[in-house]
C-alpha cells in the first residue's frame, strides 16, 4: 500500500509537447491539479436569483490558461489573460485543449454532463 508521503512525494501531472504552428512553435501542455479541474469546472455555471446557468464562454481559452506551462510546470497564463487568449486563433486553441483533455481525464461526457447540470 502506498505511503501518505509516497503520495504526496509522486509527480502526477503529466505533459505532453504540442505543436501549434498558428503560433509559429510548440507549447507545453500540462495536465491539470485537482484544485485547477474544479477551477475550471466552477467557471462555468453562474447563478442569478437561485437560477444556475451554465455558461461555457472562453471554456478553450480557460483550459488552456491552466495548461500551458513552462519546464517547470509553472502556468504561463493567469485568469486575466483569458479574455485575450480566447480572441487567439479557435484551430490553436484546440490543440491545446485537446491535449490538455486528454492529459487531465475530462472526456466528452465530462462536458455534456457540465452543460446538462
């Protein structure tokens, strides 16, 4: 059985290298930290009068907000960069979100079930 600290201790997010040549170059793609999926699963309801809605505005730019990174898995972007990352090319962003996808285990199913609830 694993330890606490063999837990704690193990590195578990993944990366993966992406190429984006809308970009001129590659990016690397981390997957997300439990804290970052509720994060991003949060961002997309808003609530007015008791009414949850799901708003899935600038979903892409989010993901990839929280997945792009540097060697050292630092994030390149913060939340205020969304906005400007969502007006970048929809074909660039979705390489990175498919990867960033894949490597944090949301499925499709994972989004229609956002969208449903």
């Amino acid at each position: 059985m694993l330890t606490r600290k063999q837990i704690l201790e193990c590195a578990d997010i993944p990366t993966e290298i992406v190429k984006v040549p809308e970009w001129g170059g590659e990016v690397l793609v981390k997957g997300l930290t439990g804290a970052e999926r509720d994060w991003l699963e949060m961002s997309v309801y808003t609530e007015k009068n008791s009414d949850t809605k799901t708003n899935m505005k600038n979903f892409r730019a989010k993901l990839a907000s929280l997945s792009i990174c540097d060697e050292k898995k630092e994030r390149l972007f913060t939340e205020k960069d969304i906005e400007v990352l969502s007006g970048k090319s929809a074909i660039a962003l979705q390489r990175v979100f498919d990867v960033a996808q894949k490597l944090s285990g949301l499925t499709p199913e994972d989004a229609d079930a956002l969208v449903k609830n």
